[in-house]
C-alpha cells in the first residue's frame, strides 16, 4: 500500500476505534441501568407474587366466614330465643355439622367458631360451635369451657383470647383481622379473621377463623426468594407482624432508624419499591399490600441483588473491546484489499450504474489517487449527458404521442370547416345564399374552431410541469386521458370501461398523474396491438382503497399481451424497453413510478392478471396531505 492508503487506514481504524469505544462505554450505561432496573421489577414482582399468595390464603378465609355469617344472619330466629332460651341448643346442634363442614372447605385455617353473644342466653353453659385442627391434623370439636374461665372473658375486653370477639363487636358491618395472638383454649399462638353477626340490630355473636402464626411463619419462610431476601409482614400501621428468620438475625428490627425509615417509605403507598442505606450498605426494599390492607415485604442487598448482573456488565465490557479489535482488523484489511485505484474507481461507479460510461483507454490510466476522482467526474458528465438527451427525448415522444392524438381529433372538425367553406363559396358565386344562411354557416365554423381551441388549451394545461401541490378530482384526470386517445381507442376497436365512485379527490400534482396514467393507457393500447385479436378491453376502476385508509385506488386492466419473467424483473428500470429503440426510450415506467412513488407519496404496481396486466396505483385522498 502507498502512504495515503496507509495513512486512510490508520486515521479510519482510529475514528472507528474511537467512536466505538465511546458508542460501547455508553451502551454499558445504559445497559447497566437497564439490567438494575430490571432486577428491580423482578424483584417487585416477586414481591407482588408473593403477596398474591398470602392473600389468597387470606382471602378464602374471609370468603368461608362472610358467607356463614350471611347463612346465620338469615336462619337464626333472635324473637324465637328471646321467647325461648332453649331454641339456641337446638340450633347449635342443628348448625354445628354445618361449621365442621365448613371448615374442611376452608384451605389452610385451622379452626372455625361461632361464638354466641352472651346478652342473648342464660349464661348457663358453653354457647359456642368451635371446630379446630390438633397437632396431628385430625378435626375435632373444641371445647371453650376448658380454660374455666369461659364467661369471665366476656367481661374482660383486654382478654387477650378474646381480640377476636371485641374487636369484630367493635367495628359492626366489618372483617376484623387480629394480630397474632396466644389463644389459652389450645395454647396455640394465632391471627384469627372475625365478624359480627346482627340480626335485627341485635348482636347475635361472632363468627371467625383461625390461622396459626406458626403456619404463617412457615409460609413466608418457604418462600424462595432469591438473593438470600428477607421477607416480612406488616399490619394496617405499618407494625411488624411476621418476619423471615434471617431478617431477625440481621438485627433489622433492632435498629428503631432503620425501621422508622422503612415504614415511612412505605406510608400511604399500596406497593411500590425504594432503596435505604444501613450499617454502610445499599439495600432495595420492595413491598406490595395484601388484600386485608398489610403489607409483605421483601429486603435484598443491593450487591447480592445486582451481583449476576454486575457480571455481565463485565462480559459486555470484554466483548466491546474485542469488538473494537476486530473492528479494527477488519478495516485494515478491508482497505488494503480495496486499495487499487482501478478496482476501486471501477466499483464506485458500478454501486453507481456508471461502468458502462469508463472507456478502456481511461481505466488503464489511472495511477494514483486523484485520478479516481477524474474518471468518476467524467462517467458521471457523461451519464448526466445521456440522461438529459433520453429524458428531453422521452418528453418529445410523449408531446408527439400527444400531438398525433391531437391531430386525429382535429381531423374531422377539418374536414367539416373545408366542406362548409366550399359550399358557402359556391352558394356566393352562384348568388343563392342569404344572409341568414351565411351567418349560420359562420356559426358552425365559430363552433368547430372554439371545440379545436379547446382541445389545444386542455392539451397544453397538462404539458405545463407541476410547479405546487393542488387538489384535483381523479375521475377527471382519466377523463382527459381517455379524451385524448378516443380516436386511437376508436380506431383499434378498443372497448373502454370506466366505473367507480364519482368526485374522488387526491391531493398532489395533476399533471404528473396525467402523464403517468397517459403512459399506462398508451402501453395497454400496444399490448393489445401486439396481441393481435379481435376485442381489446381496458377496464379502469378507481375506488376507495379499503385496506389502506386515506388511499385512491386506480386499476386500470388490459387484456394485452402479458408480461414475460424478465420483464417482470425490469419493469422499472430506467432505459429498459421492450420497445424497437425508435418506439420507446425505457423511461416512461421508471419516470412514472418517481412521479407516484417519491413526487405523490403513493405506490404504483404492474402484474400479470387474468388473461391480461393490471396495473394499480394508489395516491392519497384529498385530507392526507404529502408535501415533498
């Protein structure tokens, strides 16, 4: 390689190296931040999961005791025991299958109760149906006399057995949840989920359930949270409940500060997760309410927390640099592998369509760098040359094509005006005219020369080049088109079929689409020459494109000679004809699809269809506006 390929290799491999080590540095940003947050939604929703959980232990409890008290309410007779105070026997044993039933339904609780409101009976024997499970999971009828101290508690609303009963009496209409509690009946510590029962304003008694602490404790420790995360349980005002055994071990509930600035992220916020800092170390904490209003919550350190994901910024950070190393090296080689001038110019102007324009003499005089730009330069001059000399010579094909159309519609109006004159002179030389009849056949010439001046004005409104964005009725546009070519249609015993919606209004150059649709029709026209037979159609549809909102569809079918493979490739192509070169000059279609696709935002197409090719060209409604 000479010193300037050395010199481009070397600046370029240090502006990619740069530029990539800067591009990954901030990617290993972003994606570090990315991943953090990452591991902070899994852990909220581990968070949320667990809770879900909970909740739905909590919430098949409440469910069991709000439908009994529901049932009780409705079949608990308060005028029938307030008559008779025996009527309350009967109906404990009549509904204390009913509780044992009950609570084999009930997932995870370990006792149900109806306890009856002393202010209803005599006080005389034990007034409550209480089925619990014992340590060996068989359910039996536990008897509340046991302790001997049964209507004593009633008197006593500090009772600790009895949270249950006073604080459900205490809130009428609602489910009481208690915290833990030893209950002395079983000695059994225990969170019981109670409610009162009325029955025409008339405290029947109180209906719960019970869950052991112990069971609960079990459940928040079976719970595999990962990153060694403790996990505890809060009530209603924010006061800790149950907790993880390794959050006690960590002295957590030791620290008043570090509580009181948990709890404090957590006021009046249903879930949510936030970071607080203890003993030196980052902590994410993530909590979620339950459905009875606690609230779980799970603690991780941030370092165990982001510790898999640390790794991975690390893998990130190794597989950039070797990126940029490889970067690099393919650069290098690249370059010098491209680094003949020949090679190189040949390629630029075959990316560019433009090899064909390198005469044989110029290549092999290329040495050095700056001739690449020189043979480049003149490929390019040339090619512009060419394409100024097709493109002026496809706009006189079209002006001619629309010339000769002209000619044949002024023909006959011609030949009218020739024959009117003639008679008008004969009728003059023989002195058999008068004036009335004169001025009438200056009439019918006024008419044949003002429709002739006419078809030159339309005709010359649609050669001028767009110059601004207008609204047009479609339907007018094909209109013209087919005005224009009637006495070649005619001619050629052409049967034309226009239908669709009337008043379609698009918004973009007219004059383009004119000249696009002209070239169209006049393609359909040859093909159905080139077919040779009897019956040419062209069938134009223009609608409301369905699928695509805001769109005009125009097809426009012919039953012409269809399209062969290689056409179908090369449809598009600039300077592509299947045309003799002194008929076509392969820039109509290529012409026609800049026009609709890059001037009209729209989409233009050609298919084999049928028996024949259809085109179908799209362009925006009048409301969707493109301005390019």
């Amino acid at each position: 390689m000479n010193r300037i390929i050395k010199k481009i290799s070397a600046i370029t491999i240090l502006i990619a190296f740069c530029a990539f080590t800067a591009f990954a540095a901030i990617e290993t940003v972003t994606f570090s931040k990315v991943l953090k947050k990452a591991a902070d939604d899994k852990l909220f929703f581990e968070t949320k999961k667990f809770a879900n959980q909970i909740s739905m232990v909590f919430e098949n409890a409440e469910g069991s005791v709000d439908t009994l008290c529901a049932e009780v309410s409705n079949s608990f007779d308060i005028s029938e025991q307030l008559r008779d105070s025996s009527y309350i026997k009967e109906y404990m044993k009549l509904y204390s299958p009913v509780i044992k039933d009950a609570l084999t339904d009930i997932e995870d609780s370990q006792g149900l109760y109806i306890t009856f409101s002393p202010d209803i009976t005599d006080r005389q024997g034990t007034y409550e149906i209480w089925y619990s499970y014992d340590k060996d999971g068989r359910l039996t009828y536990t008897d509340a006399m046991s302790n001997g101290i049964y209507y004593e508690s009633f008197d006593d609303e500090e009772f600790p057995t009895m949270q249950y009963y006073f604080s459900a009496v205490e809130s009428p209409g609602e489910g009481i949840w208690t915290e833990p509690y030893v209950d002395s009946d079983i000695n059994e510590e225990v969170i019981a989920y109670s409610r009162a029962v009325y029955c025409e304003n008339m405290l029947i008694g109180v209906i719960g359930t019970d869950i052991y602490t112990e069971y609960t404790i079990d459940l928040i420790s079976d719970m595999r949270v990962e990153n060694d995360g403790m996990v505890f349980l809060l009530d209603g005002e924010n006061n800790e409940i149950i907790s993880s055994d390794n959050i006690r071990e960590a002295g957590f509930l030791d620290s008043h500060d570090l509580w009181e600035t948990i709890t404090a992220g957590m006021e009046g916020k249903k879930d949510g997760f936030f970071g607080v800092d203890w003993n030196g170390k980052a902590m994410r904490i993530s909590f979620s309410e339950l459905s009875n209003e606690w609230k779980l919550a799970i603690i991780n350190y941030e370092d165990k927390l982001y510790s898999a994901y640390d790794n991975i910024i690390i893998i990130v950070i190794s597989l950039s640099a070797i990126l940029v190393l490889l970067l690099s090296a393919a650069i290098y080689f690249t370059v010098r592998y491209f680094s003949s001038p020949v090679d190189r110019a040949i390629k630029m102007l075959h990316m560019m369509d433009l090899d064909n324009q390198v005469e044989e003499r110029e290549a092999t005089g290329i040495k050095e760098e700056s001739d690449i730009e020189l043979i480049v330069r003149k490929a390019m001059k040339r090619q512009r040359m060419n394409d100024i000399m097709l493109a002026n010579q496809a706009r006189l094909a079209s002006v001619g094509e629309m010339m000769a159309n002209v000619t044949h519609q002024w023909k006959q109006p011609l030949n009218n005006i020739n024959i009117v004159m003639g008679n008008l002179k004969d009728d003059i030389e023989n002195g058999q005219i008068s004036e009335e009849e004169a001025l009438l056949a200056i009439s019918k010439v006024e008419r044949l020369t003002t429709g002739m001046s006419d078809t030159l004005t339309d005709f010359s409104d649609y050669l001028k080049p767009d110059m601004k964005l207008v609204a047009f009725n479609v339907n007018h546009v094909i209109e013209a088109v087919l005005d224009l070519f009637k006495d070649k249609i005619k001619t050629r015993n052409i049967q034309v079929n226009v239908k669709g919606e009337e008043g379609l209004m698009s918004y973009g150059y007219k004059n383009s689409l004119y000249h696009v649709i002209l070239n169209i029709v006049d393609n359909a026209i040859d093909a159905i020459d080139e077919r040779g037979s009897e019956g040419g159609i062209i069938d134009i549809a223009i609608r409301r494109e369905t699928g695509k909102c805001g769109r005009i569809s125009v097809e426009i079918f012919n039953n012409g000679v269809q399209l062969s493979e290689s056409e179908r490739e090369n449809l598009f192509r600039p300077y592509y004809t299947t045309k003799g070169s002194s008929d076509g000059t392969g820039l109509g279609l290529a012409i026609s699809k800049h026009f609709i696709e890059e001037s009209m935002a729209g989409e233009i197409s050609l298919e084999n269809y049928k028996d024949g090719v259809r085109c179908v060209i799209l362009i925006n409604e009048k409301e969707e506006r493109h301005d390019r």
